[in-house]
C-alpha cells in the first residue's frame, strides 16, 4: 500500500530521510574505497586515556576512569561504570576523581 509520498508500510522511516542513492556512481573502487575509509577512520580516532588516582606520595593507585579524547572534547567512563562525563578536555575530567588532598588524579596515555 503506498501512500501520497510514495511511502510504502515497507519502507523504513529513516529511509524517510536520507536521500535514495539508487543510480549514482560510485567514488571508486571496492579496494580504493576501503582505504579512503580506513584513511577517515586513522584521521578522526580519538586518543585513549586513563585517569589514575594516586594514594599518597606513591603508596597505592589505580586506574579510576576510561577516557577518548576528541578534537573538541573528551569522554569518560568510570571503571565501576556509574559515572559517565563529558568534559570541554581531558583535563577538566581529573576534577572529578580528586578526593581531597590524599588522592590526587593524573593523566595517563597508554
């Protein structure tokens, strides 16, 4: 049954939405087009870290948070999972994993 858009109960709604590329050209080939993929891919990962808290002055720490910084932002994720933040760099995200003055977070890129 099609409707007066052309619509079928077939048709995904988000198809709805993106533009039918039927017809067009490719950009290149099936190997050529992979590599300009990974190339993208390379170009736009983000950069893992960990925020550690140290214990004292060396007597214990441990890896706190899971982060990926992007170009204009970072995400983390606590190791427990319970906090997920995003913050403007990663920097700003040892904010939350200092614990008064005896646990003191840092930085760390494997």
């Amino acid at each position: 049954m099609t409707n007066i858009n052309g619509w079928t109960s077939h048709t995904p709604a988000l198809d709805l939405l993106i533009s039918d590329p039927t017809g067009m050209q490719p950009l290149c080939g099936r190997e050529e087009f992979t590599s300009l993929l990974r190339d993208i891919v390379a170009d736009t990962a983000p950069r893992l870290f960990a925020v550690v808290q140290e214990y004292g002055d060396r007597v214990d720490g441990r890896v706190a948070a899971w982060g990926m910084a992007f170009e204009d932002h970072a995400e983390v994720i606590s190791v427990e999972g319970h906090r997920r933040t995003r913050t403007a760099s990663p920097e700003q995200a040892l904010r939350a994993y200092r614990l008064g003055t005896r646990v003191v977070p840092q930085l760390m890129w494997p």
